[in-house]
C-alpha cells in the first residue's frame, strides 16, 4: 500500500491560517462564534468547556424539555435556554451547533441543523444506519460547513506523534496490531443507562460508542484501513434494571485484515471489571513497535529488537502536529478534556478558516460515515459467522 508522508510544512501552514482566521473572528465584537448546545446531559457538559476554552459565546441549549434546558443553561453557564430544538435552530445568530444527545437522534437533528445553515459537531455515532450516514456525509459536503464528529482521541499529541512516526516510515512496514477499549460502568446487572434501549441507542451500544474510537484511531495512526473483518458479540446482560430484552452487545471481539495487509485482534468491552476507561493500540511494524495507552496519554512505548523505550511527551522533541497540540509544557500532565479542547478550536478553526482550510486530522462527517459503516460490518459478522468486506 502506498502511503502519504505528512507534508509538515504545508500541514503547519494550513493549520495556522485556519487558528488565524478563528483569533481574528473571535476579537471581533459581532464575529464571534457563538455555540448552541442540544442536549444536557454529560457530554453537553464536556462539549461546553471546550467551546469555552475555544473563547466561542455560549449562546445557549435546547434539551428534551423546557425545564431540562433551563437546568443546563444555569448550570453550563449559558446565555439562555430554548423551549424547542426548533427553536434554538431558528435563532439566526447561532453560528454552530454541538449535538450531544441519544444516538437515534443525532441524523435528524444534524440535517436540520445544516438545513438551518448552521455548523455542526454531532456526536458519534453520526447515524444509526449506514444510509442515514451516507446523507449527512453528502449533505455537509455539498453545503460547504464545518461538519465534524468528536473522535477527540485523535488529539492527543502523542497520538499524533504516533501517526507521524507511522507515515513517515519510522516503524517500517505494518505486519500486526493489537488493541482494546475495556471499560467496566456495565459490568453489574444492575448498571443500566439509556444507550443500552436499541431505541434511544440504535442497534449496536459497546462498537459504536467505545469501538468505533479505537477502529477510528486504528486508521488514523496507520494511514490504512481494515478491508475485512470477523466479529463476535455478546450480551451478557439481557436484563437490567430499567431495560428488558436487551439486544444490543456488552462486548465484541474481532479479528482484522488491513488493506495493507496487516492483521490484528481488537477487543471492546463494557464489562471489563476494574477498567475504566482503558484504550490501547499496538502496532507492529518491521523496524519498530509502537504502543498508546489512553491512561498515560503522555508517553508512547517504543520497541526495537535491541529494546524499548518511552518517549515522554515534549513539544520540543515532537512532530510539528504533535508539538502544536502540545499546549502545557512538558512534565504537566494533559489528557481527555485537553484532547477534546483541541478537538473543537479546529472544528470552530474550519468554520471561519477562508477556502474551506482545515486542520490536519480534523474528523469530519466523512469519518463519521466511516465509522458507522466498520460498525454495520461488525454486527453483520457476528449475526452470519463469517468474514464481512468493510466498503469505502
């Protein structure tokens, strides 16, 4: 497989004309970004801080009810809450629009959201179905916003330091991989939450909420892309307290074949007992390994016949990509907030960046489509037993 070589000149370059472009809308009194909010629960809160941090106006949220949204707008910090989704919508001076509420309804509220001529940050999965994906993907490109899904993972700097040592040819060729998200908040049958309701959580809950971040870093970091896989699934809990006759898995387990003929296994679990939040990738290739966990996100294991070492996060030492996610001085530990901070100043960089500029590595409503596609691929595997083909 042919590979493309980070260009780290033209990728600084991109990258600063689009922060540029942000900074001088932000200072403006009437230009600056301000940030609507539909949802209010969890991730509502994390999207908000980084919209903070981005110095965008929090203009205010939208919520299942009236009161949910006053609730979140006092407790998030907002201008305002609105009765309706339609309404915050309506509201010609809201410029973007983070959407932060159960999956089944991410794809309606995101085509209104671009119906309304507004940015978006829809959270993953983009769609619970391979062809409500495809529109969206095709709508947001045809209307020319900023359109992205938070696989915030992405930005850390080590990641990226991973993925520049990858593409510039450092671990040489990719033969095998190794990975795993485990997480342990369902591990108790009487742990329950909406996303394990089909109906509010679509038809997969542990691949498309946790396994979908670690396929989509596996392809980011390489550079390729799974053509085939087999999965198994299972769910360990039929009943929880609030739910009956629950369909969607608790853990999946997969083998995978890359397009550049690298294999792998790749285990997701939310029922993965003292794990909290445990998201590894290894990859080994025939000059280096290279290992990323997302509980020490500062480091990157290295390995070499003759050895192994840690490479300790320092802007000095990095990649260009690397160094100017790194925003905390060597020593001072960064981690998921910061990751997801970073996430939204590109997102808010590409709406106000002139000709379509964006970010190096900024997942879009394209990588969204991806995702949930790897996802249908998943779930087909483990219903039929056999091999599935992963399609563009």
């Amino acid at each position: 497989m042919t590979k493309t070589v980070i260009d780290s000149a033209a990728t600084a370059d991109a990258t600063s004309l689009a922060r540029a472009a942000f900074a001088e809308a932000a200072a403006g009194r009437t230009g600056a970004l301000r940030a609507g909010f539909i949802g209010a629960g969890f991730m509502a809160a994390v999207h908000s801080r980084a919209a903070r941090a981005a110095r965008a106006t929090l203009a205010g949220a939208a919520a299942s009810s009236s009161a949910s949204a006053e609730q979140a707008a006092a407790l998030l910090g907002l201008e305002r809450s609105y009765s309706s989704v339609n309404e915050l919508l309506s509201d010609g001076d809201i410029d973007v629009v983070h959407i932060c509420t159960p999956n089944t309804t991410h794809a309606p509220f995101a085509l209104a959201a671009l119906d309304a001529g507004k940015h978006v940050i829809c959270e993953k999965p983009l769609a619970t179905s391979v062809g409500d994906a495809a529109e969206l993907a095709r709508r947001a490109e045809a209307s020319g916003l900023s359109a992205t899904v938070p696989f915030v993972y992405r930005f850390h700097p080590m990641v990226r330091e991973a993925r520049a040592r990858v593409l510039s040819g450092e671990t040489g060729r990719l033969l095998s991989l190794t990975g795993g998200y485990l997480q342990d908040w369902l591990a108790e049958p009487l742990s329950d939450d909406w996303r394990v309701n089909a109906e509010l959580g679509g038809p997969s809950r542990a691949f498309a909420d946790i396994g979908s971040h670690l396929v989509d870093l596996l392809e980011f970091v390489t550079g390729d892309r799974i053509a085939r896989l087999n999965a198994t699934t299972r769910t360990v809990y039929g009943e929880r307290s609030n739910n009956r006759d629950i369909a969607t898995e608790d853990l999946v387990a997969l083998v995978v074949e890359m397009r550049g003929g690298a294999v792998g296994t790749l285990l997701i679990s939310q029922v993965a007992l003292g794990r909290k939040n445990s998201l590894v990738l290894e990859l080994s290739g025939t000059e280096e390994s290279i290992r990323f966990d997302q509980e020490r996100p500062d480091e990157l294991w290295l390995g070499r016949r003759s050895g192994f070492r840690h490479l300790v996060r320092d802007p000095g030492l990095l990649s260009p990509d690397a160094a100017r996610l790194s925003v905390v001085p060597a020593g001072h530990p960064m981690g998921y907030q910061d990751a997801f901070n970073a996430f939204v100043a590109d997102s808010y960089a590409a709406a106000v960046a002139p000709d379509g500029a964006r970010p190096e590595g900024l997942p879009t409503f394209a990588d969204g489509l991806r995702a949930v596609r790897v996802t249908a691929a998943v779930l087909e595997s483990a219903a039929s037993g056999r091999w599935v083909e992963v399609t563009e």
